[in-house]
C-alpha cells in the first residue's frame, strides 16, 4: 500500500516532469551542453566494458536512447532501440524483468543527453543494476566495434 | 686610364634601361619560379587528394564489406547453421551471398568469404567463381593479427590492404556474433574497383599501374603522348599494411588552364616591369629636365649668348633646378658680373689700345716711307760715293802718273847734270882748278841727293798703289849683309861711327825675297842708325834665328833715342825727328818704304827706345831653312873696282835717244868710255841704221817719237838676219816699277836707268860686249 503510494508518487512525478524532460535535449543542444560526466545512482562505462559485461551477464540489456533515424545509420547488436522520449517506468517495465536486471543505456555519444535522461528515469524507476555508456555508438564506432546496419 | 662619360641624359637612359633590364629578368625569373613552384605546390595537393580520396574509397570499401559481413553472420539462419556447423549449408549460403553481392549489387567487387570459427581456424569459404580462384587463403595477415587479440578486442572489425600474387586484395574481418563472437568472416574485394571512381572525385583522369609497372586501370581521357606536354603528372603510391608496394595511381592533371593562368600572371608581371621602367623612364626625364637639363640648358644658352655678345655678361641666368645647380646659377650669376666688371675695364682699356695700336701704325707706315726715302738715299749716296772713289782713283791714277811723269822728266835732265859733273870731273885733259872743281862736286852732290830724293819718293808711289811687289829669289844674307856693311862703311867713317856686327851663323841662310830690296832695308836701318848717332858711337847689326824659321835683325845705336810720343809717328812718311830737322838730309820717307817692303815681305819692323840710350831697330823676316843656295849670287864686287877705260876702239854703240842734250851726254859718255857711238832719234831711225851698219851694242830709250823702244826692240829680234841678236840694253828715265820687266820682256838684254853713272855704263857694256 506504502509503496504503491510512492510508485504513483514517483509516476506523477515522472509525468509532470515529463515534458520538462523532452525539452531538455533540445535546450542542452541549445546551449550546447554535453552530457554530465557521472550520473549518480548509475555506473558509468566504456565500449570494451560493454564488451565484458555481455560475456559476464547474459541478460544484459542494451538500451539504444536515439530516436529511430539516427539508429538507421547503425546500432549495437542485441540492443533495443528505447528513445529517451519514450522511456518510463511503464516502457522500461516491458524490457526489463526486475528491477536488478542489468541494463545498459547509449545514445550517440557524449554530446547526446538521451541516454543519459533515460539511465536517471531508469534510477527514479528504481532500477539499481543501470549502466550508462556515455561514449556511445560513436566510440563505438571509433574503436572499429561491430554494428548492425539495416 | 679615363672613362668616357656619357652624357647626363645618356646616363640617365642607361640607368633606366638597366633597371628596367633587370627589373624584367626579375619579372621573368619570378615568374618561372612561381610557375614552378606553383606546379609543385599542384603536384604535391593532386597526391595529398589522391591519397585522401583512396583512402576515404577504401574506407568505404571496409564499411561496405563490414556491412557485408555483419548483416550476414545476422542473419538467423546464417547464424544457426553456422552455430551447429552444418558446413554445407553454410557453403550454400555463402555461396548465395556471393552470388548476390557479385551479380547484383555491383558496388563490391567481391572476391572471397572466408569464415572461421572463434579460434580462427578456417571453416568454410566461398566457391562461386569470381574474376579469380585462388587455392590458398587470400591476405592471411589479417588472420594471425586476430589470433593475437584478447578479450573484447576480439570484437573488434579488422581490415587490411594486402597483396596476394601480385595483386592488391582487401580484406576486412568481422566477427559472428559481434557483442560475443562464436567466429569470424572474412570477406576479400578488389580494391581497384572501389579506386576506379577517383576519376570523379579528382576531376582529372588516373591510371593505376601495378608494381610491375603493369596497367590495372585507365581512364577513358587519360591523355596521349601528343597531350603529355601539357599535362602534370602525378603519382601516389598505395602501400599495404606490411608496407609491401601495390600499386601506383597516377594523375594527369591538365594544365592549359593552368598554364594559361600561369602565362597570364607571368604576362602581368612583365607589362608591369614595362610599365615601371617606362614610367620611371619618363618621370626621370621630367624630373632630370625640370631639375638639371634645363638649368643647365640655360646657364650654356647665357654661355654662348655672352660668346657672342660680351655685353650680355650682364644678364642673370635665371636660378632653378636641383640646389646644386642653383648654386653653380648664383656662382654663375656672381662669376659674370664680376667679368663684366673686367670685361668693362678690358673694353676701355682696348679702346685705349686700339688707338695706341693705330698710332703706332701710322707711325710705322712714316717710318717705312722714310725708310724706302732713306734707302734711295743710300742708293744715291753709295753711287755718289762710287763717283767719289773713281774720282779718287782717278786722282791716285792721276797721281801716279805724275809722279812717274815727274820722275821721267826730273830724270833726263838730272841725267845730264850728274853726267857732265862726271865728265868734268873725270875730264883729264881738261883739269878744273881746285875751285872749280869744288863747285861741281857740289852740283854733283846735290844732283844725287835730288836723284835719292826722286827715287824715294818714286818708291812710296810705287807701294802706295800697290804697284811695288818683291820678287821671290834665293837670297844668300850673307851676302846681302858684306854687300851692306861695305856700303855703310864709308858713311859709318865719316861719321866716327864703330860697327860692331853680332851675327849667329848666318853662312848658308836662305832667304826667299827680293835681294835688292833686302840691302836696301838694311842699308836704310843702318844709315839711320849711323846718321841719328852720338859722336863716336857705336851702331851693332844683331841677327839671330828665332823661332825655328823666324829671322830677327836688330840695329842698335847709342844714339839719342826716341820720345814715346814720337815713336807712333816714327813710320808715318815725312815725319823727322825733330832735333834732327835742321842737322841731317832726307825725304822723311825712308822709315815708311822700309816698313812698306818689310811688310810686302811679310814681315814685322818694330822700335824699343829710352830716350838718351840709343834705340834698337829690330825686323823679324821669315826665311826656310830648308831651302838651299842653288847658285850664289855674285856679289856685286864691280862696285869699287876700277877698270881699264881704254881698248873699245873698235866697238861701235848706237844710241837711239829722242833728246838732244841726253844724245849729246851719252855720246860724251861713251866717247869717255872710249866707245864709238851712232845716234838714231828714233825706232825707226835707228832699225834703219842698224840694218846698214854693224853695231855691237844698243843702248835704247824706251819713250820714243814714231816707234819707242818696246816696239824697236820686239822688231829688232824679229830680223831675219843675225843682228836680230845684238844685244840691246835699255836706258830709260821710266824708273818706276815694272818698266824694267817690259823692257827685259820685249827682248831687251838690260836695263839701265837714267842717269846713269859712267861706272854703270861701262859696267854694263863690258858685261854685254863680253858675252
């Protein structure tokens, strides 16, 4: 009953801040603000990392927090695509099976908020096993990782 | 050494051109070291394009095959038949792929896949025919890099450029199973075929020539060797991962675009210099003319004005140009007016001269007038003066004349005086009492000193018209000096004068002169001598040879001597001594014939006196030693020696003499003399006679009426018969100087001169009549 409370507490929350948060990246973009170096509540990672943390933990789920056209130009294998706009308890609820599962959120890159957004509504949600690659899809590419491109 | 310097203008133009020269060679040298850098620059931006557009095309490539790759090992069923290793379906799947990619896409040239399993042991590969079908695995570098990787690294995508037989191959590898590979893909193109396209990119055809040289592509428009002049090439050279060479890719960039940029700029730079020089040339020349030539211009223009016209010195030459040239304007300026100021003074002062000038001439001209005047003058003068010594040769002509005229006429009759004093006195049949006989030795002795007196003064005449001259005969002196001394001694008696001779050896000295003349200086010196002497002095003849071929005679006396004053006088004719003027006889003219005839002799008579000591006359003749005596001459010993008057009876004289009393003397004469004798009045007379008559002798008179005695004598000798040489002695009263020679000339035998003393007379005759 308590927590029920707090968890519509928490999606209220989630919902007035909601469009707060999608005018975000266009106002980080806009001031050209780049995506802050930690986030609490998260652990930050690296390419490689990723790499580790696929053979380590299974049922890693890599998040892809870019909206679909900048997906096209090449994505992760095995991540999910979950723009940042659409990301909310309800939506990380389908994907993820607890609250523990690990996860993973990239977007394009340092200068891209969206992963970062969706690794803090992931933390308010209550996920505790989030990981932010904050380097994203470009260090990726950088370091001559593979990537699916339809 | 001195250079020639051109003129200021001339300088000018050389400078300019110079620059200008330069300035073009610069524009052309930048312009050909732009263009050549230029096209380097080109060159090296065509290779850096070739090598980033080849490297952006192999890129490409790689994401091409990554894509490949990855969309393949994606796929589901690639992914379970590769998982359970159903190989043949994995080949067949391949080999669709392939297939596909190969047939359809055309953007790959695909050559291999090669698929691994995760230790990258080879587990399939592709078997659709490609272009090539190689045996063994295509760029097995990449194969062992991947073994080396760990951890996530093993994701990474891998590509590598290789070569393979040759070839170039490219090769990427990609993981099955990216986040957690199970295996690998290899996936092997052509790389050239992605490279074709840089044509495109380049805007310039390429080529790509293999390592051998061999060509693996070529654009449709790559230029023939007609158009590789105008083209630069350039080359990049692709290397592999393991630095092995592969290939070359080759541009050929035209440049008639560029080179007509080039040639523009190069143009540009050029007209510019031009345009610089040019410009310089003539803003030069403005600024030279306005600062230097004209100032100059017109300091030489006020130069030849004030040539020509001195009176523009005054005028200012007008000050301007360079500040140079302005000051030599002022020092000009100054320097003119100054010469003005001379220029002005010169002027009068020219003026002044000019005038002087023509003073001068006119008195120059008078002057020539009176000179051509004074020279007509000398004319008349030197004629009137010729006139003058005619006359006056005339005169002395005349003169001689006379006194030969004289001499002739006081002769006859002196010659009868003397010969009847003689005969008077000689006369024995007829004695003259003691007083009688003194009156006529008395008008003897005067008659003689008047015949002396004659004879000198003849002789002056003689050398006073220089009609005297000494003959030249061999003169024993010894003689000459006995023959004087016995003259001289009966004066030196009478006058109780010693005679004291100082003679060197003078046997054999030989004088070439006149023997007469000779004695008859010595007996004049010595007579003086004698006559101007103290009683009872002493008169010495000295002679001594002096000087080798000199003769010096000295006469000394220990008479009075002679006052300095009167010894310059002492050879002037008719200048006595004074004291002696009263006490002795004589002319006067002694001293003056005596230094006449030393001279003529060309010797020298000179006097040294003291007044009260006496005076020594000393006469210095030259003679020859060498000269010898041919023949003595006879001393005239006849004089004192008496002979028989008798015994001439038979020899008959005939006289041919024109005057009466001479006739009558002679005849007296010759009839004392014991001689018949015949009287003929003249030549002719006496031709006739002696054709009719035999005559031993002729005694001639020379100035005859009808034929003279020159004429007789010359037809006498021309007779054919043998009187032709009867001997004919003239007698004449002509005494002066060559009528002897005439005489002896025209064939006369002798020459007696009137009067005659009967000694002489006889003398001769006898000598005649004996030959």
């Amino acid at each position: 009953m308590y927590k029920k409370q707090i968890q519509n507490f928490l999606n209220v929350l989630v919902f007035l801040s909601c469009p707060l948060i999608i005018l975000q990246p266009s106002l980080s973009h806009a001031k050209g603000v780049v995506s802050p170096q930690h986030i609490k509540g998260t652990k930050k990672i690296n390419a490689e990392k990723l790499i580790e943390l696929v053979s380590e933990k299974p049922a890693l789920i890599i998040i892809d927090s870019r909206i679909k056209s900048d997906r096209q130009q090449g994505y992760i294998e095995t991540s999910l695509s979950l723009p940042d706009g659409e990301t909310s308890c309800q939506t990380l609820s389908e994907i993820l099976a607890h609250k523990k599962s690990p996860v993973v959120f990239y977007c394009n890159g340092p200068k891209c908020g969206r992963s970062a957004i969706a690794v803090k509504v992931a933390i308010l949600c209550g996920y505790t096993n989030t990981f932010w690659f904050r380097g994203g899809f470009e260090e990726w590419k950088q370091k001559k990782f593979p990537f699916i491109k339809n | 050494m001195q250079l020639n310097v051109p003129s200021l203008r001339a300088s000018l133009v050389l400078t300019v051109f110079a620059m200008g020269f330069i300035t073009i060679a610069l524009a052309i040298y930048t312009g050909q070291t732009y263009q050549t850098i230029t096209l380097n620059n080109q060159k090296q931006t065509i290779i850096d394009r070739i090598e980033r557009y080849t490297e952006e095309a192999l890129e490409k490539l790689d994401d091409n095959l990554k894509n490949l790759g990855l969309s393949l090992q994606n796929e589901e069923y690639f992914r379970k038949i590769f998982l359970k290793r159903q190989d043949k379906e994995l080949l067949r799947e391949l080999n669709a792929h392939f297939h596909q990619y190969f047939v359809t896409a055309g953007i790959i040239d695909l050559e291999k896949i090669y698929v691994y399993d995760i230790n990258l042991n080879l587990i399939t590969q592709s078997t659709e025919i490609s272009e090539n079908n190689f045996s063994d695995s295509i760029c097995p570098g990449i194969i062992k890099k991947a073994k080396t990787r760990t951890g996530p690294a093993k994701s990474v995508t891998l590509k590598e450029l290789c070569k393979h037989n040759g070839r170039a191959f490219f090769s990427t590898l990609v993981p099955i199973g990216s986040l957690a590979p199970k295996g690998y893909l290899q996936i092997i193109a052509n790389p050239v075929h992605d490279l074709k396209k840089l044509d495109q990119k380049l805007a310039t055809p390429i080529r790509i020539s293999s390592a051998n040289s061999e060509v693996i592509h070529q654009s449709k428009n790559w230029p023939d060797a007609r158009q590789i002049k105008n083209v630069l090439p350039a080359h990049y050279k692709l290397h592999t991962d393991n630095h092995q060479y592969v290939f070359t890719i080759s541009t050929a960039t035209n440049l008639t675009q560029l080179n007509k940029e080039l040639d523009e700029t190069k143009k540009f730079l050029i007209i510019t210099a031009l345009l610089i020089t040019f410009s310089t040339m003539i803003l030069s020349f403005v600024a030279l003319k306005k600062s230097t030539l004209n100032p100059i211009k017109n300091i030489l223009k006020q130069l030849s004005d004030i040539h020509d016209d001195k009176n523009k010195l005054g005028q200012k030459v007008q000050v301007s140009g360079a500040i140079e040239l302005k000051e030599l304007a002022i020092g000009f300026n100054e320097i003119a007016s100054e010469l003005q100021l001379v220029y002005q003074e010169i002027s009068s002062n020219n003026q002044l001269l000019e005038d002087e000038v023509k003073e001068r001439l006119s008195a120059e001209n008078a002057l020539l007038r009176a000179q051509e005047g004074l020279e007509d003058k000398i004319k008349a003068r030197t004629l009137e003066l010729e006139k003058v010594s005619d006359q006056a040769q005339k005169a002395n002509n005349a003169k001689s004349e006379f006194l030969s005229r004289m001499s002739h006429e006081l002769r006859t009759p002196l010659n009868a005086i003397l010969g009847y004093a003689e005969l008077l006195l000689a006369s024995k049949e007829e004695p003259l009492s003691s007083n009688q006989e003194y009156k006529v030795r008395v008008t003897q002795r005067a008659g003689i000193h008047l015949l002396s007196l004659i004879n000198e003064v003849l002789d002056l005449s003689s050398i006073e018209s220089g009609k005297i001259s000494i003959a030249t005969e061999k003169v024993n002196l010894e003689n000459v000096v006995n023959e004087t001394l016995t003259l001289i001694a009966p004066i030196a008696e009478k006058n109780n004068i010693s005679i004291i001779t100082d003679l060197d050896d003078i046997n054999n000295v030989v004088i070439e002169t006149e023997h007469q003349r000779l004695k008859q200086i010595l007996l004049n010196l010595m007579t003086n001598a004698i006559t101007y002497n103290k009683e009872n002095g002493t008169v010495t003849l000295k002679i001594n040879r002096i000087q080798g071929d000199k003769l010096k005679i000295s006469i000394i006396d220990t008479g009075i001597g002679i006052a300095d004053d009167q010894l310059d006088k002492l050879f002037l004719p008719f200048n006595r001594l004074d004291e002696y003027k009263s006490r002795v006889d004589g002319t006067g003219i002694g001293l003056t014939i005596t230094k006449s005839l030393i001279e003529l002799m060309n010797g020298e008579i000179g006097v040294e006196s003291s007044a009260g000591e006496g005076s020594t006359f000393w006469v210095i003749l030259p003679y020859s030693s060498k000269s010898k005596l041919d023949s003595v001459a006879p001393a005239d010993e006849n004089i004192t020696q008496e002979t028989e008057n008798k015994g001439h009876s038979h020899t008959k004289v005939l006289v041919v003499e024109d005057d009466e009393v001479n006739q009558e003397l002679i005849t007296s004469l010759l009839k004392y003399l014991n001689f018949d004798s015949d009287i003929a009045e003249n030549g002719s007379i006496a031709l006739d006679k002696l054709e009719h008559n035999n005559y031993s002798i002729i005694l001639m008179d020379i100035n005859m009426p009808v034929l003279n005695g020159i004429e007789t004598t010359k037809k006498i000798r021309q007779l054919t018969s043998d009187k032709k040489n009867i001997a004919i002695i003239a007698l004449t009263a002509n005494a002066m100087r060559g009528d002897k020679e005439e005489c002896l000339n025209a064939g006369m035998n002798d020459y007696l001169s009137k009067p005659v003393s009967i000694k002489t007379l006889k003398k001769t005759i006898q000598k005649w009549l004996e030959c």
